[in-house]
C-alpha cells in the first residue's frame, strides 16, 4: 500500500499505546500482512521467529580458522592501508561534494527538483570519492593503453590494489605464479559501460572484456597467472563481505592455498544516485548517522578493498604477519520479506547465530560489531534488534558490545562497503583500538539503548581486555536480501625467525630495489627514503623484506651500506638518478636470462688470511678448502691452511714461492666456488687466465679437486724450476698498447721477447729479456704511454719455457680429464674447449704459449655472456674485462669476490647485489635465509598516465554536464559534438624516422639509404613509432629492450603490425615473431638482413643506370665493389651476377 519506512515506524508506535504494552519498531516489517500482524498481537509472539530455518551443521572442516595475511585498500581520503587507520583514529569525515569532473551537482540538483523527487531535500552533490580514477599504470600490467582506455576502471582499481595487497602480505607474484590461488571479487555496478552504452557499434573489441564483471576477478587470475576459483559476485552492498566468506571456505574446502578476496565501487555518472535520491534513500546533508535520531539515508562512496587470506596453520607456518582471524562466517537470505529491498530482522539474526556458532564462539564475548550501519531510520531499527537478540543472552550490563560504522567515515561503498568494515576491523585488532563511530548525537529512539547490551562507540578507546582473546564481528546486509557476518579474532603470538646476522661492528648489508620502469624505480627509492627519515628501521629486518618478500621486477637497484645514514645518501643518489660507488643499478634483459661466467684469475693478488671473511659464514667454502689442504698435504707435504695464516717470516707465500702461491691461489678458488653456488650462484660458463685454468676446469666438470691439485703442483713445480735456471734475466711488461702494436715494438727483437698475454684491446703483457723489457718500457714512458715491469718471476708462456713444459707433460700422464658440465672456454686458444682435451699435453702448452684473454672474452661475450665474475681474492682481471667490452659496444656486468684486505662480504654481497641489478635470478633466501621481522616497505610507486575513452556528446533530456562523464573524469561535453571511436584516435601511422628525412618519404626509402651501419637504429626507431601507434602511446614510452608481450601486444595487434610493416617495407614477417614476445631490438635483428638485401638491389640498379650498362654488361670494379658486399646479397643477386660475368 505504499507505507515508507517512517510510517511502519509511526504505526507501532500508535499500537504500543493503544495495546499499553512495549512493540517492536520494526513490527510491521516482521509483520507484512494484516493477518499476520493481528495474529502477532494476538499470541504475542512474533511469526518472524517461527520461520527462522534450522541451522546449517557445522562440520570440522568448517572450523579451520583463516588468517587475513595482507590488506590492500584505497577508501576516500585514503591511499593505503596506513592512511586508512589514520584516518579511523583521527575521527576524519572524508565525505565531499562531488567532484566537477564527474557531474555538475547543481545542474543534477536542479533536474531532481524539476522531477519532484521526495521531499525536495534531495541531492545527488554528495559522496566519497577516489583522486585520479582516470589514470592508470597500464605499462606495469603490461596492457595497452588503447586496451586500457576499453577497460571498467573498477577493473584497474582492483589490479593496482591487488598487488598491493600482495606486496603487504609478503607474497612477490613469482611465488604464487602458477599456483591454486584464488580470485573472488564484489563489483555490483558498471558506470563506465553504462555512461558509452549508445555507442556499442563503435567500441573497440577489448570494450566487452573490459566492461564484463565476470572479467574483474578473471583479470586478476590472469595477470598473475593464479589457477584455482575465480569468481565475481554481485549481491549489491555485501557483495565484497560475501566474496571473503566464500573464499575462506574455498580455502577450507582446498580448492586454493591463497585467496584474495575484496570488492571495488566506483560511481561514475549520477544515474543510480537519482533513483535514490527519488526514493529517498539518500542523506539530504550527505552524512552518514548510524544509529543516530536524525539518520536519514545514505551516501554513496567509492572504493576498493582486498585482503589476502591464507590458512592459519599455513601462515604460521609460512611465518607470515597476520593482522586477525577469520572465525567463522555466514551467509543467508532475507527470503520472502516485506519488499526485496526491506531488511528482515529475523534474517539477520540467523546470519549472525550461524557465523558465530561456525566460529565455535558464543556471541556474547563479542567486544565489538562494524555493523552494517547504513544511517537509515528503520534499517539501523532492525539491525541493532537483530544484535540485541543474539548479544544480549548471558552478557552483563556492565559488559555492553561496542558498535560502529565505518560508513560514517567514508559513506557507503556498496560493493567494497564489507571490505571496508572488514579491513577497519582488522587494522583495529592490530594496533589494538577501536576507533570511534562519527556522526552520534542522539540514540534513535526507536533503539532502547538503555536496555540493550549495545553501545555506539563515540570515542576512540584502547581494546578492552587481553591482547591475545580480542573478538569482533563484522556485518553487510546487500539492499537484495543477501546478509554476511564474519566473525573475527586477534592471532596467535607470531613466531619470528631470526635473521643470521652479518659479523662485525661494521657489518655490510645488501638491500634491492626493483620497479618496472626506471621513473617507478627512483620514486620507490625516494619513498624509502621518507620512511626512514619518519623512524629508525632494523637494517637487517629491511633488507630481508625487500629481499624475499617483495616480486622483482626488471629495473633493479642494489645497494651495499652498513649505516642506517649510509643507506638514506645511497637512496637519494638512486632517486635522483645519480650514481653511487656502492649503488649498482641496471636492468634485467626483456626477452632472454642473462647469461655470466666465472672468470678465474692467475697468479697474485694472495694476502695473508685471506680466507677469514669467508670461513665462518660459508660452511661449503671451509669444507672444500679443508679438503684442498688434505690433498696438499699428501701431494706436496705442506699444509694450505698453515700458509693462509703463517707469520710473513715464515710463509711461502710472503718468499714468492711459485709453488705456495699458486697452489694456495687454487685452493682458495675452488673453494670460493663453492661459497658462491651456496648463494645459488653458477654460471653458464667458465675461463681462466693462465694458472685460473685448473681451477676454471674443476669448476666445469672436466677435472676432479684431486687431479686440479696435482696439476698445480706439477705445473707450479715445472714453471719455478724453468724461472729460477732464467734467473734475473728475464722479466714481464704490461704496457698500454694493443697486440699490434706490441708486434710492432718488438719486431727487432723477436727472438729475446715475446707476447705473452693478450689482457685487452689496449693491455698487452710482453715477456723475456729483462734488459729489452725496461729499455722498451723506458721509451714508451718517455712517450707517455703506460707501461711498468710486473713483479713477477721469469718469462712465462714464452718460448723459453718449452723444456719445462715437456716435463710438465710427462709428469701429468694419464691425467683423467673427462666432459666439461659447464662450457670451458680455454685462454690458451681463445675459444670453447672440450673436457676431455683437458689433458697433460694441454697443461704443458700453457706454460710456454701465449695467455688469449682478450679473445675468449670475446668469444664468451658472443655466446651470450654478459656477466663476469671474477674468482680469486683481489681483482686482477675486473678492468681488462670492462676494456673488453668497449670496442665490442656492450655493456656488461663485471665482479670480485674478494678484495684484500676485507673484513666482511663486501665485495661478495657487492657482486651479488651487481648480478641482481643486471637481471640474474638470484635467490635471495640464500643471503637471508631466516624470515626476520617484518619491516614495513612503502608500496609500489604506480606511474599512471590518463586512460580514459573520449567524450561523448551531451543526452537528452537535461543538462549535458549533469548526465554523465565527458572526458571520464568528467568535464561534460558540448551540446552537438562530434563523434569519435571509443578507442585510439585516427590517425597517421608515423614511419618514425622523420628526425632523418621529411615524413613524406616512405620508411623502405629512408632505411635504405641509410648508412649500412645505422640502419638497425633507423629499422628499431621504425618499429618503435609502428608500436606506439598500435599501442596508442608515445614512442618515447617505448622500451626497445623490453619484450613485446610485456607492453600489451596480442594476436590482435600483432596482425596489425604485421601487416602494415610488411607492406610499409616490402619484407616478411611472421606473426609467430610478434607472438613470441621478442624486443624492438631483436625483431630489427630479424628483420634486417631483409632490409640489406633490398638496399643492395636498389644500389645495382642504380649503379647499373648510372654507368649505362645492361643487365648482360658489369664493369670489372663494379663486379670487384659487388664481390666486396657478396655477403649481403641475396641467392638470386648471386646468381644473377654469377651468370653477367659469365657472359662477359
């Protein structure tokens, strides 16, 4: 008959009195018949009760209790978590007037007032909402921005908050990919599709994934690659409560081992606001006041939030920091009530009883309930004597429950509103305080609070009673009929793990920092920094968080301190994009895994005690270097350890013994080796510079530990005896020059001096007669050119030491060399060895032949190596290795191990942390294998850029600014605008090589004039600009290192750019290239040899007309030019030519 809910009130009120006796406010709604009223006043009992249903049996696998691990949320006047308690404890009203880029309030307001809604009071210019939900960090998601301007920004909210609810929990998303996570996500309304819904023949075909709620939760499971349930549900206001209710049982029932569970509103046009509005269920003033006698309606607000769930038993066991525990949880249905959207009080009564009898938990010991708390008159009625019926029994007045909203906060946002009362309660039992409901003047007096076990939490007050035993409950009733309560408890007392600590006063730690872009990388960096400068932070705790509970992305930082004050200059060096000695920052290869070897250096660089900084914290490195000086002692009757720590008046190494140097030298190699694969370090290959071979091969498999001994000793043995009948008459140079110039220089003298090490392009190591050495070393200084006689004994790997090495070879044989595991590239040759040639006549060579550093560098950089580790206890090879790199224009990443004189694991940790910046996966639980104290990390810093579809043109009837958003985030649109494809804008395709020559040449033109040698930058610019035109983004935002697949390209695209490259420049490519998620720079790689094929044809024909010959006549220096370039021509070229000559 059309009764509001303040008639039903009006109506009891009228019976108490002329019954003489005490009804309930909400009788009518109990009561939704004239029947069943009568018969209710008649028995005096309610037929609400009769009809509530059995209670659901709970089983033992219900009982399983659930941690919340992680909370990702961004609620009006809150970013975070963190901002969020903030604002609870601060008592903060973040509800404001609608912002002008979504609607015009007034032009709104005065379309209600013109359409005579309710009372007149009625507006729409109040709600909570969320900064900057036109932009989006689309990049990180690798999803493009065409794709991204087609999707639901509920969608973007939820990814964005999901990894943040990830990051929060500990969990990097390399540990879950693959894994049975589960996805469940309450999303109720889509403004975005609803506001473009004229324009569905236009869209783009990622608007229907994009706009679809199923996809919501889906999209998560995608990204990060999650395999157990995924589900979006939509039961209005509890949608995102019933998300978790049914996430925790999918965790119970082992449909997944993580969840993640939450909901997301955004309100984007003022459509359902006018529909409540006109019903009056929007609060004229635009405040929510739960429980309180001037409640009058709702405001709408936006918002998302996530938790993380895990197990209890599987999170403690995980170690996981856990901010409370789900007990239990309910769901139910209103049924048959009076109107689907009337809430009924014996529904949620049953709801409540269930979710507390789940939890094995007597209702009564709730300290406090987040109710749903809408601020509705008769809604807030039925509520609280729903509580009052489930509380009240066996509590004392003196023990009353504490209720609140957090809706007073921040509004109402429907399908997150759960999430939100859930989220607040969890922060609560945390830190230990229950924050204050805002908004309560006055008790609604249909709400007999003078007799009910319920009190409004008004003040923000300290959790009553013990730490470990704090109990809440949380409720969300959906506006359908569908209630969830979910019960909560205060976890056990975490059991912490304690991180080995780094020895010594001074000890050095090693934090990594990571983001997908070098912009986000410099904000994380900078963010960092303000946390610390906010409070003091346990270094090693830091560390370890960063370390192995946060995903690593490609752009890395890691940087090396041991002062909390060191740490904060490192920090802004890397936030301001400035280096750092301590600091190494690089990138990990888009398309492949970056590839490094060991490289062992050769005789010095050994001091005393040079084992101490490993020998405690490596057990593997004691263990081998224990072993090493068993077998020295068998085979050569003195003791390695003894020498490592001898007094310098008695150490054979302090005398220069050859002998105890280079034995000694191997040993401590072999076992740094070891020290290294215990942080899960091992390389793709293996090279050693002169003596560094043996250990190189033990290291690839070829020689065991005992036969690398024996060959030291024998060769060490062999090359003294060979030095020492030398005497002083010979001697080694470095000097910087290169092996062509050293030829040069010695060409008068080849007999007496040769080269014997080939360091780098400009490092050249001549030996033999010591008088020629320093007179040739005397004529280069006086030209200014480096060079000095090395401290070193003899003339080695020269001619002068053939006999040695004939000796060497007869005592080494019957050596047992076997298949390298590892690739071993020899310095002998200069290139990759088998194992198995590994044998006595090899070591003999070594001795009295040349060391080709420089070319099995090269050779490992063309394998694909880009990391070098150098093995040994002082850097001998680091700078020859970066001199390598230079003519051959790559950037590498090159190590020590040890430097003399350490203390601690500084040049270790520094090399690990350079590995780690260069894209090495390393493990980090290695470094910090305890799981440490959580140490609170800011989140990541998101690079949004705006991602939003164009403006629609205005819609009739009422102002066009009122109707919907225009630009998205909302300016509104001119009356009669055209318009335009939701999607990229048309427009030309740019061949990208306009800095070059004018736009109107065409891209095959361009690229093949172009210089041979600049072409692939011309063909990687091209394909730069044909990416972002597909990608609809700049070209500038365009990594060429960065594979294909990570920016968003898909099967769709792919063909798009397929086809316009191949027609644009006359070449084939196939879709699998694109598909396969290559770099810019690799598919240049592909496409290029093409390219040169075609610029080669173009030139003969040029030529051809130039010089007035036909196709039976070449001139002789036109076909010796083309015989020059035969490697760029084509089969059908050669032939051609082959057959024009011929004729000739």
């Amino acid at each position: 008959y059309g009764l509001q809910s303040r008639d039903a009130l009006e109506l009891s009120g009228e019976l108490e009195i002329r019954l003489g006796r005490r009804l309930s406010p909400t009788l009518l709604y109990d009561c939704p018949t004239i029947e069943s009223l009568a018969s209710h006043v008649a028995r005096e009992t309610t037929a609400a009760q009769s009809d509530v249903p059995p209670a659901p049996r709970v089983t033992a696998a219900s009982l399983e209790p659930i941690a919340i691990v992680g909370i990702g949320c961004r609620f009006p006047g809150a970013a975070g978590p963190a901002a969020f308690w903030q604002l609870l404890v601060d008592g903060v009203d973040a509800v404001r007037e609608v912002p002008s880029d979504r609607w015009d309030a007034a032009a709104a307001d005065g379309m209600l007032a013109g359409r005579g809604s309710g009372n007149g009071r009625a507006t729409v210019r109040w709600g909570g909402w969320l900064a900057d939900i036109d932009r989006f960090d689309s990049e990180f998601f690798g999803i493009s921005p065409r794709e991204a301007a087609c999707i639901d920004p509920q969608q973007r909210l939820l990814l964005e908050v999901a990894w943040e609810a990830l990051e929060d929990a500990g969990l990097p998303a390399e540990r879950l990919r693959g894994s049975a996570g589960g996805v469940f996500v309450g999303i109720s309304t889509n403004d975005y599709r609803q506001a473009f819904a004229a324009r569905t023949s236009e869209v783009d075909p990622y608007w229907s994934t994009g706009n679809a709620g199923s996809i919501a939760a889906n999209r998560l499971s995608y990204f990060f690659d999650l395999r157990g349930p995924s589900i979006a549900i939509d039961t209005a206001c509890s949608s995102s409560l019933v998300a978790v209710h049914l996430a925790a049982g999918s965790l119970r029932n082992g449909e997944c081992d993580v969840a993640l569970a939450g909901g997301v509103n955004a309100i984007l046009t003022p459509d359902i606001s006018f529909s409540f509005a006109k019903g009056g269920g929007l609060a004229p003033d635009g405040r929510c006041k739960a429980f309180d006698s001037r409640a009058d309606g709702i405001v709408r607000s936006e918002g998302v939030g996530i938790v993380v769930l895990k197990r209890l038993s599987d999170a403690m066991a995980d170690g996981d920091s856990i901010y409370a525990v789900i007990r239990g949880s309910a769901v139910n249905q209103d049924g048959r009530s009076n109107g689907i959207t009337a809430p009924n009080q014996a529904a949620q009564e049953a709801v409540l009883r269930s979710a507390w009898r789940s939890a094995g938990i007597s209702p009564t010991e709730a300290q406090t309930i987040e109710t749903h708390g809408a601020g509705t008159l008769l809604g807030d009625v039925i509520e609280a004597n729903a509580l009052m019926a489930v509380l009240a029994p066996g509590r004392t007045p003196d023990c009353p429950c504490a209720i609140g909203s957090v809706k007073t906060n921040i509004g109402h946002c429907e399908a997150a509103a759960g999430a939100a009362g859930l989220i607040k309660l969890a922060l609560a039992i945390r830190h230990g305080r229950i924050p204050r409901s805002l908004h309560f003047k006055e008790p609604n007096p249909h709400i007999p609070f003078c007799e009910a076990p319920l009190a409004v939490q008004t003040e923000t007050v300290d959790w009553p009673g013990p730490r470990d035993r704090r109990l809440a409950g949380v409720s969300s009733f959906g506006f359908g009929g569908t209630n969830a309560h979910v019960v909560l408890e205060s976890p056990p007392p975490a059991r912490v793990e304690p991180v080995p600590a780094m020895s010594g006063a001074d000890a050095v730690h090693l934090l990594p920092l990571s983001a997908a872009n070098m912009d986000a990388l410099q904000a994380l960096a900078r963010r960092l920094d303000e946390r610390l400068a906010a409070g003091p932070a346990e270094l090693v705790d830091l560390c370890c968080e960063a370390a192995t509970r946060r995903t690593h992305l490609d752009h890395r930082a890691a940087l090396r301190f041991c002062s909390i004050e060191t740490l904060r200059e490192q920090l802004r060096a890397v936030g301001t994009g400035q280096g750092h000695p301590a600091v190494r920052v690089g990138r990990k290869p888009g398309d492949r895994r970056l590839r490094f070897a060991y490289v062992f250096s050769g005789h010095g660089g050994q001091w005393r005690g040079m084992h101490r900084p490993l020998w405690e914290r490596f057990p593997a490195f004691r263990a081998r270097l224990e072993e090493c000086d068993r077998l020295v002692r068998q085979q050569a009757g003195w003791s390695v350890l003894t020498e490592l720590d001898a007094d310098p008046a008695r150490s054979g190494m302090e005398r220069g013994s050859v002998e105890v140097v280079q034995t000694t030298l191997l040993a401590m190699q072999l076992a740094m080796v070891e020290a290294w694969k215990s942080w899960g370090i091992e390389p793709d290959a293996v090279a050693g510079h002169s003596m560094g071979e043996i250990a190189a091969a033990c290291a690839a498999g070829a020689l065991d530990v005992g036969d690398a001994v024996r060959v030291v000793v024998a060769r060490s043995r062999a090359l003294e005896e060979a030095l020492s009948g030398i005497g002083d008459c010979g001697g080694m140079a470095a000097l910087r020059i290169s092996g062509d110039e050293a030829e040069e220089l010695i060409q008068d003298a080849r007999d007496r001096v040769w080269i014997s090490v080939h360091n780098s392009p400009n490092y050249t190591v001549l030996s033999g007669d010591r008088a020629i050495l320093e007179e040739l070393v005397a004529g280069l200084r006086h030209r200014k050119i480096g060079a000095r006689m090395m401290d070193v004994p003899g003339a080695a790997h020269t001619p002068l030491l053939e006999p040695a090495a004939g000796r060497l070879r007869a005592a080494l044989e019957g050596l047992t060399c076997r298949a390298e595991v590892v690739p071993f590239y020899s310095t002998l040759t200069g290139a990759r060895r088998d194992g198995r040639e590994l044998n006595a006549a090899y070591w003999a060579d070594s001795i009295c032949r040349p060391v080709r550093f420089a070319a099995t560098i090269r050779a490992l950089v063309q394998s694909g190596c880009r990391g070098f580790l150098e093995i040994g206890p002082h850097p001998m090879l680091t700078a020859a290795v970066a001199q390598c790199m230079e003519p051959l224009g790559v950037e590498a990443m090159v190590g020590p191990s040890l430097r003399r004189g350490d203390r601690d694991l500084d040049a270790m940790l520094g090399s690990f942390g350079a590995l780690y910046a260069a894209g090495v996966d390393v493990d980090w639980q290695r470094i910090y294998p305890g799981q440490g104290r959580w140490a609170s990390l800011p989140a990541y810093p998101w690079q949004r850029q705006r991602c939003w579809i164009d403006a629609l043109p205005a819609r009739a009837p009422g102002p066009p600014s009122a109707m919907a958003p225009a630009d998205g985030n909302g300016r509104g649109a001119e009356p009669g605008a055209p318009e335009r494809p939701i999607g990229p804008s048309p427009r030309p395709a740019p061949h990208g090589l306009e800095c070059v020559v004018p736009a109107s040449a065409s891209a095959r033109q361009v690229l093949e004039e172009t210089e041979p040698g600049k072409r692939q930058k011309g063909l990687e610019a091209y394909l730069q600009a044909q990416i972002a035109y597909t990608l609809n983004t700049d070209p500038a935002r365009i990594d060429v290192e960065r594979s294909l697949t990570t920016m968003g390209i898909d099967s769709l695209m792919g063909i798009e750019i397929k086809n316009r490259v191949e027609a644009e420049l006359g070449v084939a490519v196939s879709l699998v290239q694109f598909l396969e998620g290559p770099t810019i720079a690799r598919l240049a790689d592909a496409v290029l040899p093409q390219l040169d094929r075609h610029a080669s044809s173009t030139e003969l024909a040029k030529d051809q007309a130039a010089s007035g010959t036909n196709g039976g006549e070449i001139a002789d220096e036109e076909a010796a030019r083309l015989l020059e370039r035969l490697e760029q021509l084509s089969d059908e070229e050669v032939d051609a030519l082959t057959q024009r000559m011929l004729a000739e």
